[in-house]
C-alpha cells in the first residue's frame, strides 16, 4: 500500500448528492476528493436512471404521437373525444416504423456527454477522483481498492454519499435478461411482445409507459389496492383511469410469490390467481440503501432495520467526523433531495449554514400526462386533523392546455383553513413537473393561496392554472 493521500473532505459517491457536495466543496476552498467504482460519474440517476429514462420516456412519446397520426396506435392524449397527435394539427404521417436501435442510442448519447460533463466539472474545480470501491477504515481513513492496488487516504471529513440499488422480491430471481430490474428495462434489444411490471410506483409507470408506447403489452401488477402509494389519492386514481386508457393493464391487490424462467417466457406467479406468463419481467419494487461493504463497523456505525446510516439535523452520523446523505439516510430516495444534503452538509462543515426543508422537496412522475406534488396529501391532513380548504382547475379550462392539445388533468392547491397558508399542491397534466416549481417556492417561503390568486401570471400559460386553482379555494375561480 503506498503512503497515506491526505484531504480536507473524501466523498463517496459521485451521484447527484456526491458530486453536487464535491463541487461545492470545492467552491468552499476545500481540498476534495470523490471516490467511485463505477468508470462514468453521475451515479444511478444520471447513468441508469432519471436521464435516461426521461429521454426515453420524450422519444416514445413522440413515436406514439407519430403512429397515432398514421391511424395505427390507438392512444388518449387529450380530453374526452379528442387527441392531440401530429394529425390534429393537419400532419399526416404514413409508414411510421420504430427504429428502436438508433433510439437507445440516443439515449446513451444523452447520458454519455453528461457524465463526461460531469468529469469536466470535477477538473475544473481541481477535484481529485479515484476509481473504486471506499471503504472506510477507521475514524478520518478511507481506502480505495482499485482492483490493482489499495490506495490509503485520509481527511478531516467524509461524507458518505453511495445511494440506493433496486430492490427484489423473495421468490423472484433476477437473471439481469428476462428477470430484471429497471437498468435492464431501459436496453431491452427489442420490443417485449408481453412486459410484466412489478409494483405500480413511479418507475414502474414510467417505464411501463416506454413499452407500452413503443407496441408491448404491459401488466402492472401491484401488492396494495392503488398506484402510487403515497401520492394524493384522488390525483393517483384520476392517473390509473388515464393510464388504463393508454393500454396499461393494471392487477391491484395482488402478492406476487415467485417467478421463474420457462425457454423464452416467465411465469410469474400471484397469490390467489393463475400464472402469467410474459417474454420479460421487470422488477420495479423500490430501493434499498447502498451501506453494505463501506466499514461502517470499524467506526461503529450501525445501520438501521431498513438498512439507512442514522443522521443527526447536520446530516452527521455517530462517528465523529463522518457525515452522510442521499439515499443511505432517512427521506425520500430523490436525486434533488440528496443534491440538497449535499450542499447543505459541506456549506455547514465549512463554517457556513446548511439547511435543506423537507416539507417542499416535490416530486415528480413523468408519464403522460406528468404527475407532480409537493407538501400534503389530503389523506394526510385529514389524519393529523388539520382544517383544510381545497381549490381544484381542470385544465380543459386552460387556454394554453387547450393550444397544446393536452387538456387532461387538474391542478389542485391545498390551504390552512384558518391561516390560508399553502400546505399542498397536486398536479396531473401536461408540464406538472415544471408547474411544481412555483408551487415549491411558494410554500418554502410560506405563501398563501391568497399570494398566488394576487400574482399576475402570463397569458396564455399553464400556469394560471395554478392561479385559478387558488382562487377556486375560495369560489373565485373566473374560468369555471
């Protein structure tokens, strides 16, 4: 082992919540270092998860918009008894074909000039990066090993940052082919003729979506009684009828016991009901915190029972000098979220103030349409007996929606009966997960519905959807 590399602060992980914490570190005038495994940066989301399944999920759009102009795939993408397709804007297509080859490249064309963005940033801000997997070896010690050597580092700080892998089911062996998880499903060579997806969360929609528009059959099978669990429960089951008219087949309340491989097929079996049987399988059950093999015991750090590293307000764990955040803590498993520890940690160890305000980190489903929310359900004002008062707008009563051919869905803004402060907004429609970002702002900054019913919005904009809807919270609507 060569001799001990020393730094102020050693990161571990190069997702968005490491390598937004590193550059910021460095901005802070600390001497940094970020170790990673993997030979690209940019973590799951940006090499195997958000980019690339938003890129794709942009392309199958476009082709399903495409063959619905050349009469061939029925889909709803407007309101009741109109679409909005190339066609309807005097288009006309014919002969449209997938080339689905050229499609996964681009999406890897996407995500490669990305992470190679990210690798200009780190040499811009002069951060020192190591390829292989940390392990922390003792209070301010971390060694590398490289797979050719083992390489000795230590810093004041280090800050643990490696995120989250898919998560599988007892019975339910995953072969990395016709068994898999969502890195998998973003590379299928070819179009399933019959994709079973497992677990009705955003993933799983999102990339059900992919297939579904490019001509598979797509079965969503879910364990509770609705999708998305944890979204406002009148927006998620608006989205089930939407989805439902897009093709997607849905089997709620079903408890998947096992799958297997039979030649070509899965078998996937399901309590209670017969055996489906699908060319792929797609395991789409949530995440898991990436803290095995880290060394935490050589610090005496204990994980908790869902695998997540214990984190005080300042993101620091037991062990004096080690910090985490992301995935491996507590909080929704979120890339923006980890981006904002990361930030908030590293101002804080340079003698700054770091802070990250949980209550309006929104969240996004980028189906069709989008879904996105930021603060409270109504489900969960109800239980925690807070008087509330809700405004709703469709947004068939937008002018823009209307321009867009994209009229589905509403807004909905959730206030404090007595104060009028906003305490939840819920979107499904076209462009939700940037209409949230108001919304968010909003709420950080503590506004009534009251601020935003006052606040001119441009015309014609999605936005005054989100005005209108303030002022529905108190019959003030003008175009309902």
């Amino acid at each position: 082992m060569a001799a001990e590399r020393e730094h102020d602060l050693i990161i571990i992980g190069a997702g968005p919540g490491g390598y937004i914490a590193a550059i910021r570190a460095a901005q802070l005038g600390m001497n940094v270092a970020c170790v990673e495994r993997e030979p690209t940066l940019g973590g799951t989301c940006l090499r195997v998860g958000c980019i690339p399944s938003k890129t794709l999920l942009e392309s199958s759009e476009l082709f399903a918009a495409a063959k619905l102009a050349g009469g061939r795939v029925p889909t709803s993408r407007g309101s009741a008894g109109e679409t909005s397709s190339f066609e309807t804007h005097g288009i006309r297509l014919v002969a449209v074909t997938l080339d689905l080859a050229t499609m996964l490249g681009r999406k890897n064309e996407i995500v490669d000039r990305l992470t190679k963005g990210v690798d200009g940033l780190f040499r811009k801000h002069k951060i020192v990066r190591y390829l292989g997997h940390g392990r922390i070896s003792g209070p301010g010690a971390v060694v590398v090993e490289t797979g050719k050597e083992t390489v000795a580092l230590k810093a004041r700080w280090i800050l643990i940052a490696t995120g989250s892998t898919a998560a599988n089911l007892p019975g339910v062996r995953l072969d990395g082919e016709r068994i898999a998880t969502s890195t998998e499903a973003l590379s299928y060579p070819d179009v399933p003729d019959h994709l079973v997806i497992i677990g009705a969360g955003y993933i799983g929609l999102e990339l059900g979506s992919v297939w579904r528009r490019l001509g598979a059959k797509v079965t969503v099978v879910e364990y509770l009684d609705r999708i998305l669990s944890g979204m406002d429960v009148e927006i998620a089951t608006e989205a089930k009828r939407m989805f439902e008219r897009q093709g997607l087949d849905f089997r709620l309340g079903s408890r998947v016991t096992g799958a297997r491989v039979e030649g070509d097929h899965c078998i996937v079996e399901c309590e209670g009901a017969e055996p489906i049987s699908c060319n792929r399988l797609l395991v789409a059950v949530g995440r898991i915190p990436m803290t095995e093999h880290l060394g935490l015991e050589t610090v005496g750090i204990t994980p908790d029972e869902h695998g997540r590293i214990p984190v005080d307000e300042h993101f620091a764990t037991s062990a004096t000098g080690i910090y985490a955040i992301g995935d491996v803590i507590r909080g929704p498993m979120l890339a923006h979220k980890a981006s904002e520890e990361g930030i908030a940690c590293v101002e804080a160890l340079a003698g700054g103030y770091g802070h990250v305000q949980y209550e309006t980190i929104p969240s996004v489903v980028y189906t069709h349409p989008e879904i996105a929310s930021v603060g409270k359900t109504e489900e969960e004002l109800r239980e925690a007996e807070i008087d509330y008062q809700k405004g709703v707008f469709p947004f068939s009563a937008n002018g823009r929606a209307r321009a867009l051919g994209q009229t589905e869905g509403r807004i909905k803004v959730l206030a404090d009966k007595k104060t009028d402060r906003l305490l939840g907004v819920h979107i499904l429609g076209p462009r939700a997960g940037d209409l949230i970002a108001e919304a968010a702002t909003a709420m950080a900054f503590g506004a009534s519905s009251e601020d935003i019913a006052r606040t001119c919005h441009a015309h014609p904009t999605l936005a005054e959807a989100f005005r209108e809807a303030a002022l529905a919270l108190q019959g003030r609507a003008i175009h309902i």
